[in-house]
C-alpha cells in the first residue's frame, strides 16, 4: 500500500492522505487522535468491515461515520496498491448501513466491483478457487484481518493459554498460517454431525418407545382366542342395548359405523342423563328435607309482611313528630340565644356608661367645676362649650395648646440667648471691615496674585533656555581647533577662538547669578500675595461671623412675636399664659368625656331592652350619675333574668319530648329491621323450595301426590342409567382387544421406514467424524509444519528483541497442541502463558506476527504495538525493524502507530545514517515519520517529520 486517503471515518472528519511509500512508517499522535482509526479504515477499505466493531455476525457502516463530519459527508477511503506486482487504485464509499468498492489500474478507469471479486484479487491464496463464494468471501475477510493488522488484542491471544481464550488463540494462528479454510472445514463437519446427533436422539427414543409398545401389545394379545367377527358383533350389540336404554336408537350402528365414535357418544350421552339426574335428585333431597315446614313458611311470610306495613307506618309517625319537637326545640334555643345576647349587651352597656361616667366625673373634679351647685347634664352641656364641639376640633385646639406650651418653656433660654447674641456683637464691632474697605483687600490680594504668577512664569520661562544655553556653551567649549587659531566656525565675528571662548565662560558665569535673582523676584511676589490674602480672609471672616448672629437675633425675635399673637388668638393673657393653658387643658377632658358620654348613651339607647325607658335623660343630675345607671340598669337585668328562666325551662320540656320520641324511634326502628330480615329469610327459603321443586318435577303440582311419583321416576331412572352404563362397559371391554390388534398393525408398518432413517442418519454422523478428523490431520499437519518454519525464524527475532535474555530457545508444544508455544532456559522448559511475564509474553507475540510478515511480504499495520516494551527491549526491537527493512525492502511494508515520542526519535535515530533503498516503485527514504496533531471535534491534521524536506 503506497498511499492511503481517508474523509469523514470516525475520529478523523476532514479529508487526510498518509504517504506508506517507505518501507517502514510510523504514525506517531497522543491518544484519541486517530492513530487507530488509520488502522480501522485500512481494515474497512479491503475487507468491508472493522473487526472491533461487529455486532455479532452483522456489520453496520453507520458506526463508521464521524460525529463531528457534516450532515451529508458518508465515509470514505481509498488507496493506491501494488498488487502482485501492478499499480492498481483503491476505495471504498460508506452508503447507509453498506458499502461499495471501486477499483481500477487507475483512479480514472476504476469500476464498481464485487466483494467476492475485491477479495480474490487481494488474497487469492485464502480459499480454494471451487469454495462457495460466501464462504471464500468470509475466509479471506479473517484471513486478510488476522495476518495484515495486528491489534492489543490480537497480539495478546498469540500467546495466551487460558480456557476462556484458547478458541480464539487458535483462529489467530489459523488467520496468520493462511490455514483458516482448513479450521473452518474441521468445525463445520463437527457442527453438522453434533446437528445430526440432536436430531438422532429423539428419533432413537421414539423407536425405542415404539419397540416397547408392539411388545406390550404382543403379550397382550396372546391369550385372545375370539375371533374377528364374533368381536365386532359382541360389542356392537352390547352398545346396541345401550342406545336404547339411553333412547339414542340404533342409528348409525350398522357394519360401516365406528364403533370408537360411537362408545364417545354413547359415555358422553350416559354422563349427560347421569348428570341431569343427580341434580334432579339433589333437588328432591332438598325439597323432601323442608317437605313439612312449606305451610308454616308460608304463614310466617304473609304475617311478616303485615307486621312490615304496620311497623313502617307506624316509624313515620314518629319521625313526623320528631321533626316538630325538634324545631320547638330549635325555636326556644334560638330564643335563649337572643336573650343571652341582650343580657351581654346590656352587661357591656352598663360596664361603658359606668367607665365613661366615672371618667366625667373625674375630669370635673380636675378643671375644679365639680362645686357643691346641684348641676344636670343639659346645664353642663350649655356651659361646655367645647362639649359641643367635633372631636377633630378639640383635637387641634389640644395640640395648639400643647405647641404653645412647649414654645413657652422654651422662651426663657431664648431671651437669655438674645441677651448673648448683643454682646458678641458689640465686642466685635470694632473689628468690622466697611464695604469699601473690603473691596481695597480684594484689589489688592488679586494684583500681588498676578504678580506672583507672573514672577514665576517669567522664571519658569528663562530656566530652561538657560540651561540649553550653558550646555550648547559646554559643547561649544569642547570642540576641537584642528590645531589652528583660525577656526572658519569659532573666528566669525571673532578675532580668535580665544576671544569666542572667553566670551561665552563670561556667559557660563553669569547665567546661575541671573536665574538666582529672578527666583529671589517670585519669591517675593509669592509672599506678597500670601499677606494680602490673609488680610482679606480675616475680613471677610469677621463679617460673616456678625452676619451669622445678627440672622439668628432676627429669628429669636420672630418666635416671640409668633408666640404673642399665638396666645393673643386662642384668648389667653400675656403674664398668665402657663396656668391659663392648663386650665383651658382641662376643660378640653371635661368636654371629652362628657361628649363621650352623651354619644354612647344615644348609641345604646335603641340596642338595650325595654328601649322605650329613657336612659340617663338630659335632666340627670351630675353628681348622682353613678346611681342612675345602677337604678336603670337593675330594672332591665331583672327582666331579661325572668325571661332566660323561663326559656330554660321550656327548653328542657322540649329536650324530653325530644328523647322519648327518640327512644320509640329506636326501638320500632329495631322492631322493623327485625321483621324484615324475618321476612328476607323466610321468603328465601320458600323460593328456594319452590325453585327446588321445578328442578325436581318441572311442570308438576305442588303437592304430596306429586312428590311420591317424583320418587318414583327418580329411581326408574337411576336403574336404567345404571344399565347402560353395564352395557358400554361391555362393549369397550370387547373392542379394546380388536383396538390394541389395530394399533399393533400400525406400529409394525411405521417403525420399519424409521428404523432405516435412524441407520442412514448414524452413517451420516459417521461419515462427518471421519471426515473432521481427515480435516483436523491435515489442519494438524499443515500447521504444524508452518508453525515449525515459522519458528527458525521466531527465534532470531524473539532473541534480538529479548534485551534481558533468559530463555535460550522456543519451541512448539507437543503432540496436538503444538500451539502452546514453550521456552527452553538452561535444561528447564518454561511456559510463556504462566512463566513469562506480560512484556516477555508479548515480546514473543510480535515476533511471531513480525516473523509471518516476513514470509507472506506486502503491508502490515500494528497499532500500538510496542506499549508493553521496557527501554532496552524498544532499542532491540528497532534493531529487528532496521534489519527487516533492509533485508525486506522489496517485498515488505510495516505501517507502526504509537503515542511515544521518545520512540520516534530513537527510530529517526536508527535510520538516520541509511540512505535510499530499493522498494517496488523505486528508491525510497527507508522510514518516514507521521505527526498527527487535533481531534475528530476540531480537526485532525498531518504532518511528515522525518525525513525533512
């Protein structure tokens, strides 16, 4: 394979081309980047199918589409071969679940082609040429597999001897010697004779079975002496006599009748009359048992049914009396409830106007107008007249009051305050700055701020020329003469350079003593300005302090004018102001208590009993407030106690009444309940009686007559039935023999063909023994002999690979099992599968695969086979490839995949001194070292790092 291109297959979505032009190419990526799915689209490309990726016998290319490729984009490979020697291209197009090939000398001329006709061309040698196509297509699909790619697990199953793993140990060995048609022949001989041999089983048993049964039927018949006829008519006349006893008649029962038929029915028409019988009977049982108690049945039926009506009329006039005591009941309940109601309101009634009462007389006592002068509630009233007034209203003249207090305690501190406020301004009235003073300071702290400014601008602006200045002068200074005292540069203008010079060290000297005067100037101009503006904020401070304490004497004098005119408008002298507002304070709770008074006494009015008596009428004197309502209120609790007593009493006639209707409700509802459950039984049994007797004598009277002849009829019957089933009995006793000498012909005439059946099928699984040990003598031999060659080359190899050497040679197994591989060290005979370790074990692996390439030639992928390698075993296994490659060029391409850096370079490292060599298309690089670099999600790209260039 020279080159291979693969798009849109698993790991690896966009088009990538790997050149296999070397002899020995290595693939080098980390993990899960497509080294494997290099090797997997090799497989897929010749064999149609990726061996890991089965799903039992069947193979589905939708597995082998890229996740990540985009919708429409179906796998695809191709490849340019040589093949027997000729170019020839390549590819293969996944299209749904199957796939097709194309192959041709050339990309252009390829055609569509077979897989039967694919596979001949590239493994001709894998099956015979007259093998059925599919099985020539499957041999040379596990052929190409097992000897082209090698996998993990591949290479583990060389060398493993474990149960579990010998059968496929085997099939690889197969694959790899090119000898699977023979394998395959071997077990399908085996298949088909264990398929015979179950089928032999049961056709055995069955022979036997039937063997025994014509012995049975010999011995049995043995000791009949009747002959033919006289059977026959012996049990013809016996079922003869049974149909007429059954009333069948003797219809059907001539000569060409079946006498088997006709025993069914007959037993089946017997079992029918037996059973209508037997419940026939049964009923008649039932009824003779209850013969005596039908009339008293009867009467107990027709007197429960009275005493039902009468109990049911009976509870219903009860219940229609229950309802009436009981809404008599709810009625005085309901009144109760509204009287307790008018005793807790008058309860509340009298507990509100006695608080409100005491709460008036209280305020009075406080205002000092509770005097010794008899007053009423009205006069009170007309004296009040705040009393009169919203509630909203007496609210606001409160807090106007409560405002103008606070205000008034608080004056005392404000005239002391004003008393301050003078004298800080007279002691600074001196310090006072007159407006046209104050505008001098300002004009004066800006011009020496613009001054300074000034100064310092003109000082910032001559430093810095200045010093360009001395430092062109430096440079000046230094300049080289070229020897003469006639410079064209320094004698312009000048007698001399001596002149120019000592003019500008003249500058030099003076130019520090000027910068130095100039910052002298700002300095001065800065502290100049800083003067003028302290004056100034001195100043303005001083007038800002007085105008702060003048604007606060201003509001001090504001809030006592306010105050004045306050106390002026709610009529309150100026000198009294304190006493008066707590007097007014008091007036004010007097007005609210006796307005509360007044509202609840008219609220409660219309609410309480007997609402037509006045409740604290407007003459009520003030002072006997407290025994008026105790007066009033006596009256009224008195009444509503009468009242409640008297509907107690009401109450509990109606609750007895109640009971007692309750207790005759219960008991004639008890009474009813047992009547009918009487009744319900009592019916039902003589139902049942009744239903009894029409099983038992359908049609017939009810009556002792009647009941004598069923009996009768009853036992008529049971000996007729009796007889005939005699006479069946008699007739199967007499057909049974004449059955069993029928049977016995049967059997004879069946058993002879199956007793030939079962020897041709004895001589088949035979023949399919004898030919699958002539297939597994020559699987034996052939392999041994392979195997035998195989390892004179196994051993070289596995000995330069082996570093570490321990075993001197290996050798094949014995006898049959030749494939269990076994090692020689020193006079002991060790076995790779338990002895070696897990590298030695596939240390020996790879030699043998790498031992069956060099004799088939052609390519051959290994995916990761050097992981197991230890340091030294990797270096000796590069010298074997080295050694191949060289030795094989013509005839042999390795294609190696690994995750190992190192390993790459220390095969660049081999190969590095080895120039061209010859390979069938000419000279070529002998290795070639592979990059990959992404993943199937964001791409996977290539890249040859050795050779360069």
């Amino acid at each position: 394979m020279r080159s291979l291109g693969i798009s849109g297959f698993r790991g690896i979505s966009d088009p990538v081309r790997f050149d296999l032009s070397a002899p020995l190419t290595l693939v080098f990526a980390p993990n899960g980047t497509g080294k494997t799915t290099m090797c997997e689209a090799a497989e897929w490309l010749l064999t149609s199918q990726v061996e890991r990726l089965k799903a039992g016998k069947d193979f589905n290319a939708h597995v082998l589409r890229s996740k990540f490729a985009v919708v429409d984009q179906a796998p695809s490979v191709e490849a340019d071969l040589f093949v027997a020697g000729a170019p020839r291209f390549l590819a293969r197009h996944a299209e749904g679940a199957h796939s097709h090939a194309l192959s041709g000398t050339m990309r252009i001329n390829a055609t569509r082609v077979g897989p039967h006709e694919l596979l001949t061309l590239l493994a001709p040698a894998a099956a015979a040429d007259e093998a059925h196509h599919l099985t020539a297509i499957n041999l040379r699909q596990r052929w190409l597999k097992g000897t082209r790619f090698l996998s993990a697990e591949a290479l583990a199953a060389l060398v493993d001897t474990d149960e579990e793993t010998i059968e496929r140990r085997t099939q690889v060995f197969a694959d790899l010697l090119g000898i699977r048609h023979l394998l395959d022949a071997e077990r399908q001989c085996e298949k088909y004779a264990s398929e015979l041999s179950s089928r032999l089983r049961p056709l055995a048993q069955l022979n036997e079975q039937q063997l025994a049964e014509i012995r049975d039927l010999e011995l049995a018949l043995e000791g009949a002496v009747m002959d033919e006829s006289a059977r026959t008519v012996s049990a013809r006349s016996e079922a003869a006599a049974a149909a007429m006893l059954l009333e069948l008649g003797r219809d059907g029962l001539d000569d060409g009748a079946s006498l088997d038929d006709w025993l069914e029915a007959l037993t089946a028409t017997y079992r029918r009359q037996r059973h209508a019988h037997d419940l026939r009977s049964a009923a008649m049982q039932r009824v003779e048992a209850q013969w005596s108690a039908r009339g008293s049945l009867k009467a107990t039926v027709e007197e429960n049914t009275v005493l039902e009506s009468r109990l049911a009329a009976e509870l219903a006039h009860i219940e229609e009396r229950g309802r009436a005591a009981a809404a008599a009941l709810t009625e005085r309940t309901s009144e109760r409830e509204v009287a307790d109601e008018a005793a807790r309101a008058l309860a509340s009634a009298k507990d509100r106007l006695g608080n409100l009462s005491s709460s008036l007389l209280a305020a009075l006592l406080d205002a000092g107008l509770l005097t010794g002068t008899p007053q009423s509630l009205a006069s009170l009233s007309n004296h009040l007249v705040e009393a009169r007034w919203t509630e909203a209203a007496r609210r606001d003249r409160r807090r106007q009051l409560a405002s103008l207090k606070t205000s008034l305690e608080q004056s005392a501190g404000a005239i002391e305050r004003l008393r301050l406020i003078d004298a800080e301004i007279d002691r600074r009235a001196p310090e006072r700055v007159s407006e046209e003073a104050m505008a001098i300071l300002r004009r004066g702290a800006a011009d020496a701020d613009a001054e300074a400014r000034a100064a310092r601008t003109t000082l910032d602006a001559s430093a810095e020329p200045v010093a360009r200045l001395q430092a062109a002068a430096r440079d000046f200074l230094s300049h080289d003469h070229g020897g003469t005292s006639r410079c064209p540069t320094c004698a312009h203008d000048w007698d001399n350079p001596a002149a120019l010079s000592a003019a500008i060290e003249n500058t030099l000297v003076a130019g520090p003593a000027i910068l130095e005067t100039m910052r002298r100037v700002a300095d001065f101009a800065s502290e100049t300005a800083q003067a003028a503006r302290t004056r100034l904020d001195a100043a303005m401070s001083v007038a800002a302090t007085i105008a702060a304490l003048e604007k606060e004497r201003a509001a001090l004098a504001a809030s006592a004018e306010e105050r004045a005119r306050d106390a002026a408008w709610l009529g309150l002298s100026t000198d009294r102001t304190l006493e008066e507002i707590a007097a007014a304070d008091a007036r004010l709770n007097v007005a609210d208590a006796l307005a509360a008074l007044i509202a609840a006494r008219n609220a409660l009015s219309p609410t309480l009993p007997n609402s037509r008596a006045p409740l604290l009428p407007p003459e009520t004197m003030v002072s006997g407030l407290l025994d008026q309502l105790a007066t009033t209120f006596g009256i009224r609790e008195q009444n509503i106690h009468l009242q409640l007593a008297e509907l107690s009493k009401a109450i509990e006639t109606a609750i007895a009444d109640r009971d007692q209707l309750r207790a005759s409700h219960a008991g004639t509802q008890q009474r009813l309940r047992e009547c009918r459950a009487t009744l319900r039984d009592r019916a039902a049994e003589l139902a049942g009686l009744h239903t009894a007797w029409d099983a038992a004598a359908p049609d017939a009277e009810w009556s002792d007559s009647a009941l004598a002849t069923l009996k009768t009829e009853l036992a008529n019957d049971i000996q007729r039935l009796q007889s005939a089933d005699a006479h069946i009995e008699a007739s199967r006793a007499a057909w049974a023999s004449e059955a069993r000498r029928e049977r016995l012909d049967t059997l004879r005439s069946a058993i002879s063909p199956s007793l030939e059946r079962q020897r041709r099928m004895a001589a088949r699984i035979a023949a399919a023994n004898r030919a699958r040990a002539i297939f597994q003598k020559a699987y034996a031999t052939t392999s041994r002999k392979q195997a035998q060659d195989l390892s004179r080359v196994v051993n070289p190899l596995f000995a330069r690979m082996h570093a570490n050497r321990v075993f001197d040679r290996i050798n094949l197994g014995e006898d049959s099992d030749f494939l269990h591989w076994l090692a020689d060290a020193g006079g002991e005979q060790l076995d790779p599968g338990k002895d070696f370790s897990q590298g030695q074990r596939q240390d020996l692996a790879l030699a043998l695969f790498l031992a069956r390439a060099r004799s088939l030639g052609g390519t051959f992928f290994l995916d990761e086979p050097v992981i197991h390698l230890d340091d030294l075993n990797r270096v000796g296994l590069l010298d074997i490839l080295r050694a191949t490659i060289l030795e094989n060029s013509k005839s042999l391409n390795l294609v190696i995949t690994t995750s190992s850096r190192a390993l790459a370079r220390h095969l660049i490292e081999k190969f590095a001194a080895i120039g061209q060599i010859e390979t069938p298309s000419g000279l070529s690089d002998p290795l070639r070292v592979i990059e990959l670099d992404g993943n199937g999600r964001s791409g996977v790209s290539l890249s040859t790092i050795y050779p360069l260039g």
